[in-house]
C-alpha cells in the first residue's frame, strides 16, 4: 500500500527538527548503514473517529530473538486492539512487542504489525520511534513510492478468525418480528444474516433499511469492542436454477448487470472508510456452484436451467466477481457456499464440488486469497452431529452407509463434512488457515420426538432411524419442515477448524410459498414447498414435509418460527 502523506510530513519535520538522533536517509545514501533501524508508520484507514494503521520495523543492527518497538503520541489517539504485535498503550506512550512466532529479527530483515485506534480533533503520525531504546529513523518515503518487492501481499486488518473476540450484529428489523412474537424474545437478541437477495435491498425495500442503515446500526451496536456484520450475497443470474421458490431477479445472461448493478454498489459501500473498524463477512451466493455438479446432465436430477447456468459459465463467473472486488475490501471476510452433507456428501459430489469451488474462487480475477473460509448448511435443516450412528458401524450385518436414510452418504451430519472439506480444500490450494461456519438457525430437531439413544437393532433401518436426530422423510427435503428446532446458537471456535456457528438464515423466514402466490420479487412455486407433494429423484421421491399455509420466501412465516421454538435444541429457558 502507498505510504501517507501525513508519514511523509512527520518524516520530514523529523529531519527539520534536527534532533541528531533520527535521520532521514535517502536510499543508496552513504550514511544508510549507520541507521540502526527504520520505521515504516502507515494510516491505512482513517474515519471519524477511529483508524488502522500499518507498521514495518527494519533492524539494521545486531540480530534479535526478541523486539520491543515504542513511540508517543502527541494527540489523543488511544490503541483498541492489534495483530501481529501485543500492542499496549499507557497514557501517550505505545508498546508493541513481538509475538511467540515473529520474535527473531535478523540483521537487514524486517517486521511487520497492524492496529485499530481511536481518536478525536488530529490523527498526527508518531515523530519519532524506539526499537529496543535505539532511535530509529522514520521512513520518508511518500505516496508516489514503487512497493518494495520485498513486502507481503497487502492483507488489510484481517484476522485469522472474524468472530474470535467480537460481537455479531443483530438485525433490528428482525429482532423487531421476533420481540412480536409470543415466546419470541428470548431469541430477538441472537445475531442473524442481513441478506442482499436483489438489487433493491442495497438501498431498502419498501421503506425498510439498506445496506448503509445496517452498516451505520452496527456501528452503534460495536462500541468500542469488535463487531461482525453477516452479508448474504444472493443475486446470481439464474439463481437457484434447480428450485423456483427462490429464483431471482435476473435472467440467465444478465451477467453484467449482476457485476455494475449489485456487486459494484456493495462494494463502494463496504469500502467506504466509515466502515474499516466493522469485521464484513459475506456469505457468497448459497445454493449455487453445488448446483453445477449435482443437477446437470446427465443427472437423473437434471434441470435444463441448471444445464444452461453450467453451460454460460455465469455462475461460476458471478461467484469469482464477487469474491474478486469484495475481497480488495481490507475488512471483507468472504466465506462461499458449499451446500450440507446431505447433497454432497456421497463420493460422486464431495471432490467434483471442491473443483468447482476452487474454479470460481479462481475465475474474474480472483484468487483462492480472496477467500476465508466456506460455509456449510445456509438456510438448511441437517443435523449438526449425529450422536447415535456412524458410517463405520454394522448392524443387522448391514453397513450404516447402506440404510436408505444414510444411502451410501459419507457422512451423516454437518460436522463432519465440514471438517472433511475443508481438508479437502486445502489439499487443492486454498489457504490452511481457512475456517468453516456452519448455519445452526434450524437444525436443532429437538422436542418431544428428539431420541435419546441409538434405534432397535432388528435391521440398519431401525438402528439408524430411531436413532437420528433429524426428522425429515429426506436429507432432500429443503423447505419449512415441519418439526425442526433451532440449533446450537451463534458462537465463535466451537470447533478445530470452525471459525463460528451462525444463524445465517433469520428464524421465521419462509423458504418459500405452499402455493403459487403473485408477487413482483421474481419468485416462483416450487412444489417442494407444497405439504402435499409426493416427490422428485432429488428427495428420492418423498413427501416433502414442508409446513402449510407458507409465504413466498423470505417473508414471515409466524408458524414456523413457533415451531422453531417450540423445537429447539438446545432447548429454550
């Protein structure tokens, strides 16, 4: 990143101020190896009231197994947190010291740390800096510098895991339909997902908030704390092309305005400095990159929608665009789909799927950096762990995996696969550090029919499904199933490898309508959502368990979040 302005000025009051101490020194000038240590002080986000700052340390003296680097500020400027460096702060005076992992600084090598500040009235650079009592010099370098070539890809102020240490927004207009409801408020406080499902809602719907409203809520809302704002990105071309009740506003090849029209407005907005000290986690278009594997031919589950999506590209197109631009915002934490256990989990989908998401995560410009993490069971109902039954067991001298609930699966709950995946992910080249969220708003299945202990051993039928947590007829089964319950509630690090449980999909928001009802969203009937209907090879021809008297999707639906409740695993106090 280009150094500032504001660094150039302090640098050259420095050497104005000719202290003897701390010299500017040009590169290539004589008097450079007499500098025992150079300081590189970058504002690389500043807004009303708070900042992120960049910091490199050059030791050029005797090599160390440890490293303090201080300075003072002549304002107001107060330290909130930091990375790469313990950072503390007593009164005017800073300290960062080194980490277990970065304490050895090499002659010649360098070190390099960031950190979110608050202030009021100026924001001046430091003057001067100590690394381990010695002056150092500060770097003079202005804006127009050439990036040394030495230095890390531009990484912003991410952290290895969003949620860690931070709170999680809480949409008030959600919270709102929740406190109405009866029973609702001991759930109107959880954080759920702020879903941008067509262009319109950048800038609000029917006199309901946009995007800058909830980014300005959640200022509000972090104080002076860490707080993370959960983005659904869902407006693909084509969208959802294997179901209706949740198709969307763009046709097929409408590519470009799904890039200059929705895309490119979310990303001005979340890359408005107003915004830096928020952590954006985006859940990038659910329900989409999956459908290329599974329902295309020569799939029995074919649809020639998805046939036609698989042969445009525009999928995979949108979903390498979006993590493209999104990912150039320092605070955007891009976490793409990757379906639920229960529709890729058997060995024919599991690595076609990773290829797939490696191929959009490396298409329009982007690369496997611009991702995070993935996240697993969006808006969907599978159990997060299976406590009763397991793939490598035997009953009856039958295999768990050859029960029709299982039916070959390799897995046969969310925690599992997710941990899978990600393994397998990083083995195709995405970052080892990517973390996994797994959406809990409605796989608790608990109530009076939860089962407390394995099923009969007569057959692997009766082992297993008396002995599953999740009710459904099918792991197919995908819209407002009658008798689930809310699942575990949102928390960071549950698990190795899994950055957070969230609530992605809000409570009480429908899947979409049990009947064909006009509306001007472009969303379509599918007969998935229709109580009565007997089936498709995609739910192995069950019934579809879905709730009656249902609203067209994401529209409040009292029923089910009653039911939600009243089902809730854990259970609600």
């Amino acid at each position: 990143m280009s150094r500032t302005r504001t660094a150039l000025l302090a640098a050259m009051a420095l050497v104005a101020g000719a202290s003897g101490t701390a010299l500017a020194v040009v590169p290539g000038d004589v008097g450079a190896a007499a500098v025992p240590c150079t300081v590189d002080y970058q504002v690389q986000n500043q807004w009303d009231t708070g900042f992120t700052a960049s910091v490199k340390v050059t030791n050029n003296s005797a090599a160390k197994s440890s490293w303090a680097l201080k300075w003072s500020y002549a304002g107001n400027q107060k330290v909130t947190s930091g990375w790469n460096a313990k950072v503390t702060q007593s009164g005017a005076n800073v300290t960062a010291a080194n980490e277990s992992y970065n304490g050895t600084l090499a002659t010649g090598s360098s070190a390099t740390f960031g950190f979110q500040g608050s202030y009021s009235g100026s924001n001046a650079v430091p003057a001067a800096f100590t690394l381990d009592g010695v002056t150092c010099n500060v770097d003079s370098g202005g804006p127009t510098d050439p990036p040394d070539p030495t230095d890390p890809p531009p990484t912003g102020n991410r952290v290895d895991n969003p949620y860690s240490g931070a709170k999680v927004y809480v949409n008030p207009e959600w919270s709102a339909k929740a406190a109405a409801e009866p029973g609702g408020s001991r759930i109107a406080n959880q954080p759920t997902g702020v879903w941008l499902d067509r262009t319109a809602a950048i800038n609000g719907v029917n006199g309901g908030m946009g995007l800058r409203d909830h980014l300005d809520e959640a200022l509000r809302q972090k104080g002076s704390g860490e707080l993370v704002v959960q983005l659904v990105i869902y407006n693909l071309p084509g969208r959802d092309c294997a179901a209706l009740a949740s198709n969307g506003e763009l046709g097929p090849t409408e590519i470009d305005k799904y890039k200059t029209q929705y895309i490119d407005p979310i990303k001005a907005i979340l890359a408005d400095s107003k915004y830096a000290a928020l952590r954006i986690v985006t859940t990038v278009e659910i329900d989409s990159l999956p459908n290329l594997v599974t329902n295309v031919s020569p799939r029995p589950t074919a649809t020639p929608n998805c046939d036609v999506m698989k042969a445009n590209g525009n999928y995979v197109k949108g979903v390498g665009y979006a993590l493209n631009k999104l990912g150039d915002v320092p605070n955007v934490y891009n976490y793409v789909d990757a379906g639920h256990h229960g529709w890729l989990g058997w060995d024919d989908n599991f690595g076609a799927s990773a290829e797939t998401f490696k191929q959009a995560a490396t298409a329009e410009g982007a690369t496997v950096a611009d991702v995070h993490g993935f996240i697993a069971n969006t808006a969907n109902y599978s159990a997060l762990k299976e406590d009763h039954f397991s793939v490598d067991q035997t009953v009856a001298g039958k295999s768990v995996r050859e029960s029709k609930w299982v039916s070959w699966n390799r897995y046969v709950d969310e925690l599992s696969y997710a941990k899978a995946l990600r393994e397998k992910l990083v083995s195709l080249g995405f970052d080892s550090k990517i973390g996994m969220l797994i959406d809990t708003s409605r796989n608790g299945w608990g109530g009076a029919n939860r089962p407390t202990g394995p099923g009969a051993t007569t057959s692997v039928d009766t082992y297993v499904d008396g002995g599953r947590y999740d009710r459904r007829f099918n792991t197919g089964n995908w819209c407002n199933q009658k008798g689930a319950g809310l699942g575990e509630r949102p928390k960071a690090s549950p698990e190795p490898g899994i950055d957070a449980y969230v609530w992605m999909k809000p409570p009480g928001e429908s899947d979409g309508a049990s009947k064909a009802i006009d509306n001007d969203e472009g969303k379509g009937f599918d007969r998935m959502c229709d109580p009565t209907y007997t089936g498709n090879p995609r739910n192995d021809n069950n019934m579809s368990g879905a709730l009656a008297d249902a609203p067209i999707s994401g529209h409040w639906f009292s029923a089910q979040f009653q039911e939600l409740m009243k089902n809730a695993y854990p259970p609600l106090s």
